[in-house]
C-alpha cells in the first residue's frame, strides 16, 4: 500500500522559477527521503531527513519535516531543465520493517 | 563498484513463460530489496534479504513470485507462469545498516517486464 501522497501530481515550471512539492504520510517514520527519477530510469536517492530533523539542506534542495501534520516539502530553487522529473517521497518505520513506503510522485516539468 | 546493477534492462514475454531477472548490489552493502512500480505508481515494496536470508516478504509476491540471494551476493527474481498483470517495472535496491539504523538505499536501473 502507498503511505505517501505527494501533491501536487503535476507541476510545470519555467527555468529558474521554484519548485515546491509536499508529502503527506499516514504513521509514524524513521527517516524520510526524497527520490528523483527520470522518465523510464532507476531512482536517485535526493536527501533524507531522520524523525527527529526538521529542516535539511542539500546544494538547490530544501527539505523540512513537519512530523506533528505527518508532512513534508521538498523546495528546488532555481530550477533547471533537468530538473525534469518525477520526484517521490519514502517513509521507513520502526516497525522492525526495512521496507520504504513510496508515494505516487510529482512530475516536474521545467520549462527551458 | 558502479552501483546496483540489473540484467536485463527489458524484458519481453509472452504469458505463461517463465522470467528471471537478476540484480548485483552493491558489494559492501548487507541489504538487498526487491521493488515492482506499475506506470504512473510509486515503487512498491516485494521482498528484502539481509546478507542471504529472506527476512521480510509482501504480500504482493505471490507463489508465483520466488526471490533468492545465495551467498549473500547478487539476488534472482523469478516469475513463473507470467500474467499480463505482471507487466511492470522491477527496481532492486542494497544498502548498509545494522539493527533499525539503515545508511541509505541505492536503486538500480531496474528491469523494464511486458508480459505479451
């Protein structure tokens, strides 16, 4: 099942603008992450923020957790073409699971 | 070490064969996990091995579904008596942990199965 619900699905964008995605989750997390994947491709892992951070920096990405709401965002500043993608957001537990719970992701699209 | 490496990338069948994909994982990482993602989807979760044991599996992997890591090493996933249904994309992920701290996944490719 998918814990995960990034909003919005779709998101355009013109080069250099900023790109705000939000996850929501249902329990309680370990660690979060955010992965990048290209159409067709494998995931890329972006960043992960653990239960007890609430804001992460990593080059042009900004991620905050907000674990009272159950949310996250993922900001890219001025974005670029490449930036194209989907992006997904993944929970883990400490339910004695090692598995990630993806959500159904956010299409970016960049426009150059 | 280049990453977590799948063959094939694509695979096409036709229903009612039997694939095999194969995933080779990072070298040092203990961890290995098997995911399917259907288009428009997230990844959802099949299987995990720490070192060659099969420590969790989803219900999602049917009897139809079998997954092994001999040695520790590269993993197998076997799909016998393929369904259209099946039709999907299938990521492996390792990583390296111990007890519920786990270091970060690296996904592979992924092996692209059209089931005809």
């Amino acid at each position: 099942s998918q814990q995960g619900e990034e909003d919005p699905q779709a998101l355009s964008i013109q080069e250099g603008e900023n790109a705000t995605m939000n996850c929501s989750y249902k329990t309680s997390i370990n660690n979060l992450q955010w992965y990048r994947q290209n159409s067709g491709r494998g995931l890329v892992h972006l960043i992960l923020i653990r239960s007890n951070e609430r804001e992460k920096h990593s080059g042009r990405l900004r991620v905050t957790l907000d674990t009272s709401k159950k949310s996250s965002s993922l900001l890219i500043t001025a974005s670029r073409a490449a930036d194209t993608a989907s992006y997904f957001c993944a929970t883990d537990s400490w339910a004695g699971s090692y598995q990630l719970t993806f959500g159904k992701g956010t299409k970016l699209s960049v426009i150059p | 070490d280049t990453g977590v490496s799948q063959n094939p990338r694509h695979k096409i069948t036709k229903r009612g064969q039997n694939v095999t994909f194969r995933c080779d994982p990072i070298s040092e990482h203990n961890r290995l996990y098997w995911y399917r993602q259907t288009l428009g989807q997230g990844p959802e979760f099949l299987t995990y091995f720490q070192n060659e044991a099969q420590l969790e599996k989803s219900r999602l992997l049917s009897d139809r579904f079998s997954a092994e890591r001999p040695k520790g090493s590269f993993s197998t996933l076997e799909i016998q008596r393929t369904e259209q249904g099946d039709s999907a994309m299938y990521l492996c992920a390792s990583s390296s942990g111990q007890g519920v701290i786990n270091y970060g996944y690296t996904f592979g490719s992924g092996t692209r199965l059209t089931v005809v």
